[in-house]
C-alpha cells in the first residue's frame, strides 16, 4: 500500500541557483498528486527530492524534511533504501537495451541479490500484469529485448521494473509526453489502476493530463510553490490569479 | 501573453452574445410598445427579431462547443463558455417571450381596448430593466452587479400573482371582458418568465466571474432541510 508524504521547508540549489524555495506540500497516500508548472519552475527537482536522486548531482544541495509514511529520508534513511521505497519512471522510457523483457524488469530484484527463480517468475508476471503489459509480451519475454518493444510499451515495462521492487511511492516525470495518444491513454489508465496501491507523484506539462489522472495538483513557479488544492478546485476555480494565469494561457 | 487567438475567439464570441442581448432587449421592448398601442406592424419586428435571434442561437452554440472541443479551456474561460451556453439559451427564451407577447397582440386585434387593474407597462419596464442590468453585469464582468439584479425578482414575482388575482376577478364578475383579461394574464406570464430568465443570466454571470454556483438557494436548501413542501423554482422552465 502506499503511504502518505509530509514535505516541509524544502530547499534545494544546483550550486547558488536556489531552485525550491520553502516549499510545503503534503502528498496523500494511495492517491495521485500532480504538479504543473513552466519548465524551469522547479518541479521535476522537487520530485527528484522525493527519492534522493537530486543530491547525486554534486554540486547540488537539499535541506529541510520529507516524510515519507514514519520515516525522514533526509535523517533516517540511505539513498539506496529510499529508492527501493520510491519508484521513479521518467520521460523517455530507458530499458537497458541488451537485457531481454524478463531481465528489464526483474533487473532491481537481482541488484538486490534476489535469485530465486519461481519468485522471480511471479515477480515479473504480477509486475507486468500491473503495468498491463503482460498480454503483449507473455511469449517473448526471454527472446526479445526490451528495446525492441514500442516506445508505448517500454515505457509500461519500465513502470513493471519500478513496481518490481515493491514501492510504496511512484514517481513519475512526465510518463507520457514522448508518447502517441493511444500509448498516453494507456499509461493514464494504468495510473487510475496503480493509485489504489500506491502513492503516485506525476510531473505533467498536460494539463488536460493532470485533471484526468489526480485528485491533487500543485502549481509550481519559479522554484516556489504557488497553490495546492484539489484538481477540481484548480482546473476550475483556481484561488490564485497566477495559476488561473498560467492554465488559461495568459502568463508569459 | 499566450493562446491569443483563443482569447480573441472569446472575445468574439462575447461580442456575437451581446448583439443577440440587444435584439432581445429591443424584442422585449417592442412587443409591449405594439401591446401598448395595439400596433401590428411592431409585431411583425418582433418576429423578425425572434427569427434573427433563433440563428444567432445556434451560431453562439456552434462556437461555444467548437472553443469546448478545440480548446480545452479552463477555470474563468471554461466558465465563461458554460456561462454564454447558457446565456444564449435564455436569451432566446427572452425572444420567445417576446414573440408570445406579440402573438397576444395579434389575438386582441379585433378587441375591443379594455381598463384592466393591471399595470402591464410598469411591469414590462422591471423586466426589461432587470435583463438590462444582468446583461451590463455580463459586459462588465461585474458579480455585484449580476447579484442586484437577483433580489429585484421578487417585485416582478409579486406584480404577477397581484395580477392573477385581479384579472381572475374580472373574468368572475366582468364576463364580456374575460377574453381581454386572459390576454393580459398571458402577457403578464410571459414577463414574469423574462424576469426569471433575467435572473439566470444574472446567476449565470457570478458563476463566470466568482466560480461560485447561486442557484436555486432557497429551494436546494429547503430540499436538504427535508421539507415536506416541494420547493418552488423560481426560474422558467
């Protein structure tokens, strides 16, 4: 199941740039927030906050606390045990081309050191099935690689390989923006399926795509964050003039 | 600024609802001119003013949902679709009335002018007023003003059921004026109903500007409390 998430006073910087200024946001569990902005305005970083990547960037910097369920991950917890906590799927589907689908996904597991392969089997069926794909690729999942599948279809695999460790969190920036219609619809209804389980963080420059898929969504300028309230109250009665400004078009 | 042409496509669209409003306006106003001086001719303006007013119905429509389909808006622009959709269906609700006002005309031409105690003039003048305001708060996108036009309902509500009363008293006791006074009662229906529309197109003006839904207050309330009296509407069907 998934668990709910308590940012405070977040800050982060890519060496001076000040790129989230005190932001506060409380994700809800097994529901999906999304967070709509500029480019630029700081919203990918803040994800990338929520699962330690941003600090792999070395001249980059993090204070303040996220919460995720009980734990701090900035004060109780290494990087590596948030990651298996919290799954991230990324804008461009990126399987590792020379392993088959079976390895793509099950490839977090064996890092981990698991070898079993009955589990490993089930692992991959249930994650697949998940991310519906299982269908698709149940016949070729040893003899084809995972590049070999359309960008539609990598892209669900890889969300089988972040559900394939079990998180209780998945990110995902900008799942769908390098996908056809037909290939977004299938991601966004896997979305709609997974949020029961999970607790899902999605980066979205659709705006269209955001009031389908979230109960919550935050808008982000400018590195601070501008409003957070239901999908509904922002997508159709904002309370700030700027995000009323930015999702009819008339900012910038 | 981006999405210009969008927001010129509104601008157009609040520009093509406003000439509408001003030939139901004029409607209103020449179909109680032609009652008041038993004029035919005005009546034949008022039928060309209803027909205009049914194609300029269907254009706004038309426009709305190409914008809806096409544009994806959101928050104040996709309140102000609705908001029009909505405003044009009244409008042309107003031009009905009109119609039905003149149709009135038409039948009372061969009748003999009759003293009824009913003020039809006075009332015609609220009802138009309080199209005219809902109509200025919606150029002006101005709640406070659309908010005004809500409470001045009541005179017109009131003007009417004094209405009913008087002329049922006449149809009783004055049986060779029964014909007129159904006439004037008819009329006096249909102004009520332009009042009404006035005031959803006022209601329909806070939704746009506040995002705040003011219909049917009293009646959704008394619903909720679990009356056991139906809640009268207060607005045409």
């Amino acid at each position: 199941m998934g668990v709910g998430i308590e940012v405070t006073n977040l800050n982060a910087w890519y060496g001076t740039n000040h790129t989230l200024q005190d932001i506060n946001l409380p994700v809800p569990a097994n529901h999906a927030t999304a967070l709509i902005g500029p480019s630029g305005c700081g919203k990918s970083t803040f994800v990338r906050c929520l699962n330690r990547m941003h600090e792999t960037n070395p001249v980059a910097r993090v204070t303040g606390s996220v919460r995720i369920g009980d734990q701090d991950i900035y004060a109780d917890a290494s990087p590596v045990e948030v990651r298996r906590r919290v799954g991230m799927v990324f804008q461009r589907p990126n399987p590792f081309p020379t392993m088959s689908i079976y390895d793509n996904v099950c490839s977090g597991l064996k890092l981990n050191g698991f070898r079993n392969r009955k589990m490993l089997d089930e692992v991959v069926e249930r994650s697949l099935r998940q991310s519906a794909l299982w269908d698709e690729v149940k016949d070729d999942l040893k003899k084809k690689s995972g590049a070999s599948l359309s960008g539609g279809q990598q892209q669900r695999m890889c969300i089988a390989r972040a559900l394939a460790v079990d998180p209780e969190v998945l990110l995902m920036d900008e799942p769908a923006s390098a996908l056809d219609p037909v290939s977004t619809s299938k991601i966004e209804d896997l979305i709609f399926e997974l949020k029961s389980q999970y607790t899902i963080v999605i980066v979205t420059h659709n705006m269209q795509q955001a009031a389908r898929v979230a109960e919550k969504t935050g808008f982000f300028l400018n590195g601070r964050l501008v409003e957070f309230d239901s999908t509904h109250k922002i997508f159709t009665n904002p309370s700030d003039k700027r995000t009323e400004d930015y999702i009819t078009g008339r900012f910038g | 600024m981006t999405r210009i042409r969008f927001h010129r496509s509104l601008d157009d669209l609040k520009e093509k609802l406003l000439v509408m409003a001003g030939l139901a306006e004029q409607a209103i106003q020449r179909a109680i001119e032609a009652y008041r001086v038993r004029d035919l001719s005005i009546c034949d303006l008022v039928s060309r003013s209803e027909m205009a007013i049914n194609r300029l119905e269907r254009e706004i429509d038309q426009a709305a949902l190409d914008l809806l389909a096409m544009e994806q808006p959101m928050a104040i622009d996709l309140r102000f679709i609705l908001a029009v959709i909505k405003i044009n269906a009244d409008l042309e609700r107003v031009g009905d009335g009109a119609k039905s006002i003149s149709d009135r005309v038409r039948t009372m031409d061969n009748m003999a002018i009759a003293d009824l105690p009913v003020d039809i003039p006075r009332m015609a003048s609220l009802a138009s007023n309080m199209v005219r305001k809902a109509l200025q708060a919606f150029i002006e996108a101005d709640a406070e003003m659309a908010q005004s036009v809500l409470s001045l309902d009541d005179a017109v509500d009131s003007m009417n059921r004094a209405a009913h009363v008087s002329l049922a008293n006449v149809m009783a006791t004055q049986c060779h004026l029964a014909p007129q006074a159904l006439n004037a009662l008819m009329v006096c229906r249909s102004l009520e109903r332009v009042a009404d529309h006035a005031t959803n197109i006022a209601e329909d003006v806070i939704f746009w500007v506040k995002g705040a839904d003011v219909r049917h207050k009293g009646s959704v309330d008394a619903d909720v409390a679990g009356s056991l009296e139906a809640p009268v509407s207060r607005h045409a069907n």
